[in-house]
C-alpha cells in the first residue's frame, strides 16, 4: 500500500553539482549576513562632518522668512 510518499534517495538525485553550489551560495550568504549583522550591531549611524550644516541653514533662513511674512 502506497501513500504518495517518496523516499529520500529518490529527492537526492536531483541535487548534482550546480544546485549543491547553489545551495552552498545561500547557506554562506546566510552566515555572512548574520556575522555582519552582529559585527555592526552597536555602531550606529556615522554622520560625516558637515551633512546637515546647510539643510540647517537653510531651515532657519525659513523660519526667518516665514516670520517677516505680514
């Protein structure tokens, strides 16, 4: 009596050298991802000297702007 299921040695000849690189490939990004998540857990966000000043600036050259308004 069979019920529709197929032993593993049938699923295994499928996997020949390209989908086992593949499947490598994943695993590895997998691994990579997580090791990199936790190198960069804490470091937070590093803003370069200088990256706002102007947006700043011109924020409050704005509200100057805005207030003189009648």
């Amino acid at each position: 009596m069979s019920c529709g299921m197929q032993s593993n040695s049938t699923m295994l000849k499928y996997l020949d050298f390209w989908v086992a690189i593949g499947l490598l490939a994943a695993l590895l990004s997998f691994f990579f991802c997580i090791l990199y998540s936790v190198m960069r857990w804490n470091k937070g966000f590093e803003e370069k000297h200088g990256d706002y000043k102007a947006e700043i600036q011109w924020e409050r050259e704005e509200i100057e702007l805005i207030e003189r308004l009648p």
